[in-house]
C-alpha cells in the first residue's frame, strides 16, 4: 500500500515537473517573440510633428528625415535668408541663426546681421522665387528668381542658387553653410585645379627623364 503511495507520489511528481518545463518553454518563447516585436518596432517607429510655423509634417525613419520634411525646411530657410524688407529682415535672420550649428553661428551671426544693418540702412526690399530644390547627401540646391527693390526701384532680377549644407544631430536639422553658388567662380576654381595637376604631372615627368637620364649616364 504504501509502494502505491510512493509510486503515485513520484508519477504526480515527474507530471509536475513536465508540465513546469513545458510552462518554462512557453514563457522563453513568449519573451523572445516579444523582444523581437519591440526591437521592430523601435527600429522603424515614426516620430511626427506638426510645427505651426512649417505646412507639413515633420518625419523622421530610424532617424533620418524624409525628403519632404527636408524640402519643406528648405522652403523656410530661403524664405528668411532671402525674401525680406528693411522692417522684418533682422528678425527673419535671427530665426535663420537659430538654426545653424554652434561652430557655424559665430560667423554666420556677424555676416547676418551686418546684412542687415545694409538692408535698413538702404532701404532694400527683396523676393525669392523659388522653382527647383535639388537635394544632396548632406546639401540642399535651391533655384530660383531673385527680385531686389530700393524703395520703389527696381535693382536687380536674376536666376540664382543658394545652396545649404547641413546635418542631423539628435533628430535636430542644423546648417552648416548658406551661400550663393557662383557657376562661374566654381567652374574657374575647377579649371585653376586642372591645371594645377596638369602642371604637377607635367614636372613629376621631367623630373622622372632627368633621373632616368642621369642613370644611364653612369
């Protein structure tokens, strides 16, 4: 009778400890499925903003800013640098400078507001009519009409492209560089460079003939 106790004893036990293993498995899969789930859906979550001084979204993907976000801040950024008059230019460029690097600000805020103070003093008045963004890796090409006024005179319409270099720091969109990009100058720097390494070759090649020479001279 007793041996029967034992034997059921030790069954309920061996059934206990199956059943504990099995609940134990169960739970490992549970944890690693969830793990999995989570490390998903931090990997590609969505972080969207509606800024009310923007017409879109603001999206980030794994932490990269999609292609229209950046256009629409491209928008912004050649409004305040490049339409303006003489009562709103200062402080269109000091939200400009809210937006540059802390190593770029030092420059960019004495150049800025020396802009300015030449736009009060002489009354300027100017309009960007921009048609083309063209983005880059860390560049942003923006083409347009600029249309200058001294009052009610008329200085200048001309095509222009500014072009913005910038980066994303803690999902924060931050320029580097804001500057007018000059085809010609570029092109007479890129045709000064050729040169140069043209010249360059031309004595590395002299200067390999005249050892040559001397070799076989002795």
């Amino acid at each position: 009778m007793k041996a029967d106790i034992f034997v059921q004893k030790s069954s309920n036990l061996f059934v206990e400890n199956r059943l504990l293993k099995f609940v134990v498995g169960v739970m490992a899969v549970a944890v690693c499925f969830n793990s999995m789930m989570v490390y998903r859906a931090v990997k590609y979550q969505r972080t969207i903003l509606i800024p009310p001084t923007m017409t879109g979204t603001v999206e980030f993907v794994q932490g990269q800013p999609t292609e229209s976000y950046v256009k629409d801040i491209s928008r912004k950024i050649v409004n305040l640098a490049t339409t303006y008059s003489p009562p709103t230019a200062r402080g269109q460029f000091n939200d400009l400078l809210a937006l540059y690097t802390p190593e770029a600000y030092p420059e960019a805020s004495k150049s800025w507001y020396s802009l300015a103070g030449r736009i009060e003093e002489s009354q300027v008045s100017s309009t960007f009519y921009m048609e083309k963004i063209t983005l880059g890796e860390s560049t942003i090409e923006m083409f347009g009409n600029l249309v200058q006024f001294a009052g009610d005179t008329k200085l200048e319409t001309a095509a222009k492209t500014y072009v913005v270099a910038y980066r994303i720091r803690d999902g924060r969109f931050e320029i580097s560089e804001f500057k007018e990009k000059n085809i010609k100058a570029d092109a007479e720097k890129l045709k000064a460079e050729a040169e140069t390494d043209a010249q360059l070759k031309k004595n590395a090649d002299a200067k390999r003939k005249m050892d040559n020479a001397e070799t076989e001279a002795k």
